[in-house]
C-alpha cells in the first residue's frame, strides 16, 4: 500500500497514513481533528547542497580478464618512482 503524507491545516501536524487509493483518504487530522490536505511530493528528486555529485559507474577491476595480453590501468600515476625489483608471482 503506499504511503501518503498529509498535513493539517489548522496546526501544521504531519503525519503518515497508509491507505489503498480507492480508499478514502484521510480527512481529518487524528491529533486535533482539523482538515487535512494531503502532502504531494514534486515528482523528482533534487538533491540541493554541496556534497552531493553524480557519478557515472564505472568499473573498477574487470571480472573478466581480456583475452590477449595483461591488462594495466592507465590513470592511475604512482606518487613515487620506486626502483624496486618486478617481481611476478607464478600462480
Ligand atoms: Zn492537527
């Protein structure tokens, strides 16, 4: 069933109620028993502040390994050049 939020006029006081959509919907407010008028959420949800970006989804770390040759990241510049031996390990 969804969840509709209304509000009531005389004092403000939100509440939930959860009701079919042929069913009646609520009328009066069940603290003070005013009218209520029922909350409509915009459709869409925008997301204000900073702090909040998109990003795309990206994988990182294929599952699968390619077919031919090893895979190496491009972007990913090492801070230090350290000269230390290559070592492989043989599985
Ligand atoms: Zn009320």
């Amino acid at each position: 069933m969804p969840l509709y939020e209304y509000q009531c006029d005389t004092h403000g006081h939100r509440f939930e109620a959860r009701h079919g959509m042929r069913e009646q919907p609520v009328q009066s407010c069940p603290e003070c028993g005013a009218p209520v008028h029922r909350v409509i959420h915009p459709v869409g949800i925008v997301f204000k502040g900073s702090g909040f970006y998109a990003t795309d989804s990206r994988k990182s770390g294929a599952t699968s390994e390619p077919a031919e040759g090893k895979s190496e990241s491009p972007g990913e510049p090492k801070p230090e050049s350290k000269s230390e031996p290559a070592t492989e390990k043989a599985g």
